[in-house]
C-alpha cells in the first residue's frame, strides 16, 4: 500500500461549457481555464462575488424607487402593485420610533431583542441626521430610516456572500449563487431578516472550521436576532452522531449549545428584566397570529372556507414532528455523514413549508443554505422562479384586497402562486435528499474534506 498522502482536490471553478458563466464572465476575461489560480490575483472569487453582491442590492434599491419617492406615505394600491413595499419605513412610524418611544419598555415591538436594537441604533441616528424644518418630519425620517437600515442589511448581505464562499475549502465560487440571485434582489430590504441570515451563515462556517463555542455565539446571536437559527443545533448535533470522531463532535456539540444559550441568555435577560411584558411580546405574538400569507394553511383557507379549524397549531405542530423525525430518519439511514448545510436547509425547509406565516423575504433564509447543500445554477434557478412567482402574486394579491373592485389576481391565482412556491422549494428538497442517500450525485463530497482525494465520479450528475 502507497504511502503518499492523498493529493489534493482542486479548486472548484465555474464549468467553461456553461453560457451563463460565459456570458457573465466575459466582461471580465471569460471563463477561468483548468489551470487557473483565481486567490493569486486581487480580484478572485470571493471580492468578484462580493462585488457582484453591491451590484444586485444597489439595484433592488434602485427597485424601490417608486415607493421611495412617495416616502411610503401609506399602505396602498400603488405600494402593493408597485411591488415596491418594505415593511422598514412603516415600523418607524408605527413602533414609536419618530416619538423617541423605546421598544419593549414605551411601545410593543414583536421581534427579537437584538432586531430591537439595531431598530433603536437605526432610529437614533436617523434623529442625529434628520433637518428639524422638514415639511413631514414623520415622513422624511422614515426615508431616512429605510436608508440606513438598507446599508445595514447591505453589510449584512456582503457577510453571507463572504461565508458561503469560504464555508467549503476550494469553492469559493458558490459565494456567487447568494451574490447574484434573484431572491437578494428582490427580498433584501423588506424587513432585517438578512442579519439573522448572516449570524446563521457564520454559525455554519465556524462549525466547519472546528470552532464549536465561536459556533454557538453565532447561533445565540441569530436567535436574538430571529428564532429560526436555532434549528441549526438539530443539524450540528445529526452530523455529530455520524461523525467518525463521534466522542469529540459530540463534545464540539455540548460546547456549541452551552455557548449558544449563554450568548443568547446575555443578550435576553437584561431586557427581560428591564421590560418583562414587551419582551415577551415577539412569543405571545407568533402564539397568538393565525394563517397568514404565503403560508399552505392560508391558501387552503382562501379556496376552501371552513376546511380548516380556528386554531391550526396542532396541525403545525403535528407536520413539524413529522418532517423532524424524517430529516433524523435520512440523517441516521445515509451511507455517509451528511453535511452540515444539507440537514440545516432541509430542516429551515421543513419549518417553513409548516409554518403559520412564510412572508417574501423568508426565502433569504435558505438562499446561503441552498448554496452550500446543492450549488448547482440550474436546481436553485428552479427553486428561485418559484420564489419570484409567488413574490409577484403575493403584492398582486394585497392590492387586490385594498381595492376589491379592482381585482390584479384572483384567490385561487394566489393559492396557484403558493403551490408553485411551494413545488420548486420541494423540488430542491427531493434533490438534496437524493445527494445525502447516494453521495455520488453531491456536488460537494469531495471537497467537503480538505484531505479527501480527488474522485472523479463525484458531481458529474
């Protein structure tokens, strides 16, 4: 037997034989040859996809003109059919924020404490920069807010594109499927999801450089931020039990969540000792909220009435424990170690296709996950039409109800929209799915492991 340690898996290029790497590469050289070495120069792969990133937000910003112009004067047809709403503005009129109001303790605020406080950070500074002689201070300063909270999602945005693309050793590419993608274009700035996004992103490229307590402070700082990180730990703790170093991943793991309940009990407790009601106020909130947009429960609701009872809880739940137990089924019965990216997207997947609300902007949630579980154009250009369906409808539909008299789609055109969302999400389900059973087909088995040997048979379906 050789001695001769395994040689390394190269650096995973864009294919020269795809037109759309053609295409958009050309300005800039054309496709990357067998043998080149994009880290060696100044513009690689990851400053190309961040700079491709400031591209694709300046122009979903360039998107919102029509409603910047008029300030989001209100909620209306022309916001709704202008496609151009963003939830940022109103909040600052509507939270207490142009009455110098404090979340939680002077006005209920229904998301997490570290949302409040970039919020508050946000609305300070607006104070600080905002002219005192404005015709409609309420107005102006709204604008004002959306401005600076879009260079902080911004910021955010170029943090997820940087952590997909240094996650998997030898890929930075994959960077480029978050930086170009139709869903940051269109969903960037609807609400602060993309901060969560960027602490989920950081958990998992942390995990995979073998830093469980740096793991668990970005878990604890996502959930601060938005609850959905926390189904992370379900994944990291799945990929532990298949390890071959199990006893330590398993240690890794016990580090990972004590740091993630002390990252977030240290951010939580001060404020709910400070305003205890309105920092309960995001739970009770999501509790007490029926089927709302975007959600199967609500297209059932809108072509079936009465199909469904009052309370849809323990249906959600009952779906939820279902999809939980086939993701550790999948987990536990797939011939390799699954990765960590594959079981976090299938479980933020699983929660979303059962959850009460699955606004626009929910698909930033899985965009670094789909990137990282199945980096392959052509499967998340699938899932992101799906996305840009339902992301027309759903606008469509709100103007519909503002002005029934003037119908843009009909009930059932807008359960359609859900049904597509929900079929080309399913779609890259069934996909990652496949590659966790028979690792052959996953694009990123080779390059999973930095010792791994080059083999061939891996990612040529």
């Amino acid at each position: 037997m050789s001695s001769e340690p395994p040689s390394p898996t190269p650096i995973a290029l864009p294919s020269r034989d795809d037109p759309l790497v053609r295409a958009v590469s050309e300005p800039i050289g054309g496709p990357a040859g067998a043998h080149a070495v994009p880290a060696s120069r100044w513009w690689g792969p990851i400053r190309i996809a961040l700079a491709m990133a400031c591209a694709v937000l300046a122009l979903g910003v360039i998107v919102d003109t029509p409603c910047h112009q008029n300030q989001w004067a209100e909620r209306d047809r022309a916001t709704w059919a202008g496609m151009c709403y963003s939830d940022i503005p109103f909040l600052y009129r509507e939270r207490g924020f142009t009455d110098g109001d404090l979340p939680y303790r002077d006005t209920a605020l229904e998301y997490p404490v570290l949302t409040g406080l970039a919020m508050q950070s946000t609305a300070y500074l607006v104070k600080v920069i905002s002219e005192p002689d404005a015709a409609e201070p309420a107005l102006a300063e709204s604008v004002r807010f959306y401005e600076l909270t879009a260079l902080l999602l911004g910021i955010a945005a170029l943090v997820v594109v940087f952590a997909t693309a240094r996650t998997v050793r030898r890929r930075p590419w994959d960077g480029m499927l978050v930086a170009a993608s139709p869903v940051l274009l269109l969903s960037a700035t609807i609400n602060w999801d993309l901060l969560a996004v960027a602490a989920l992103s950081l958990a998992i490229l942390a995990w995979t450089r073998r830093r469980p307590v740096l793991t668990g402070i970005f878990i604890g700082l996502g959930v601060a931020l938005k609850l959905y990180p926390v189904l992370l730990l379900g994944p990291v703790l799945l990929v532990a039990l298949r390890s071959p170093r199990r006893r330590q991943e398993l240690a890794d793991f016990a580090a990972t969540l004590g740091a993630a309940v002390l990252t977030w009990a240290a951010v939580n407790l001060p404020v709910f000792w400070w305003a205890p009601v309105g920092w309960l106020e995001f739970f009770t909130f999501n509790v007490e909220r029926g089927a709302d947009y975007g959600s199967i429960w609500y297209a059932i609701e809108l072509i079936a009435p009465g199909l469904l009872p009052e309370d849809i809880s323990p249906l959600m739940l009952a779906g939820a424990l279902l999809l939980l137990v086939s993701i550790v089924a999948l987990a536990l019965a797939a011939p390799e170690q699954p990765r960590l990216a594959q079981l976090a997207f299938l479980a933020v997947a699983a929660f979303l296709l059962v959850n009460k609300v699955w606004s626009p902007q929910y698909a930033l949630w899985l965009l670094p996950l789909a990137a990282l579980a199945r980096p392959r154009w052509r499967d998340l250009a699938i899932w992101q039409v799906g996305e840009a369906v339902y992301f027309v409808a759903v606008w469509w539909h709100l103007a519909t109800m503002y002005e029934p008299e003037r119908p843009l789609i009909s009930s059932e055109e807008y359960a359609g929209a859900v049904a597509v969302r929900v079929a080309g999400l399913l779609w890259l389900v069934a996909l990652v799915v496949r590659d966790v059973l028979r690792p052959a087909h996953d694009p990123v088995r080779p390059y999973a492991d930095p010792l791994a040997p080059a083999r061939p048979e891996y990612g040529r379906r």
